[in-house]
C-alpha cells in the first residue's frame, strides 16, 4: 500500500485495527480514503461512528470541510457501502462520479483506496 506520509499510515493502522477490519475491505477503504488529509483524521469522529461500526453521512457538511476533503469523503463513503449522494439533501450523485471526485491533487493515493476496497 502507497501511503502519502507517515500520519496517513498511522491514521489507517489505528483505525483498522481499533474496528477490527483487517480483513473488510470496506472499512480499510474507507480509513485509507479518510486518513488522506489532516481534516478528515481531525474529523473522523464527526465521519464515523465507532460504536455503531458506520459512516456518518453527515459528516460531509461539516463547517470544515474543503473541496478536497468532500472529494475525499465521497470517495471514502461510496468505496465503503456504495453511497452515492441520492439520499441527501444537498448531494447530487454526479458529485460521485470519477471525473468530479479524482479532480483534484489526491488523485494518485484516492486510486489506491480504490485497489484497497477492490484488490487485485
């Protein structure tokens, strides 16, 4: 796995390990997609919630999120159960797609959450 930098790396083993899911793919998807800025580890609570084991789809309208980060918590929440913006108010399902999520400098690392979530 190509990890971005060594708090990355640390966000992701943590959280995999703390929700037991080093063999769900899912989740592991979802804390590498997650663990990719320093906003989306700060937040994480306000993205997952640890003692129900889900996503927090709310999370993506929190005041400090960027359009980086909303990129990366599309991706994150799509790659996970396959979330794709027809359930929330605001949220557009082209917001999901390829072209508007992988417009942006985490591109390369954004791609290797995708090979985690779909391993070949």
């Amino acid at each position: 796995m190509d990890f971005k930098d060594e708090k990355h790396k640390d966000f992701f083993i943590r959280n995999v390990e703390r929700t037991g899911s080093q063999r769900d793919t899912e989740r592991k998807a979802l804390f590498y997609a997650l663990g990719l800025t320093a906003e989306t580890r700060n937040n994480i609570n306000q993205l997952y919630d640890f003692k129900e084991n889900c996503i927090r789809p709310e999370g993506l309208k929190g005041a400090w999120q960027t359009g980086g980060t909303t990129r990366v918590c599309r991706l994150a929440f799509n790659l996970y159960n396959g979330t794709c913006g027809q359930d929330e108010d605001s949220e557009q399902p082209r917001n999901y797609t390829p072209y508007n999520l992988f417009d942006c400098g985490l591109a390369h690392y954004m791609l290797e959450a995708v090979r985690v979530r779909y391993p070949y």
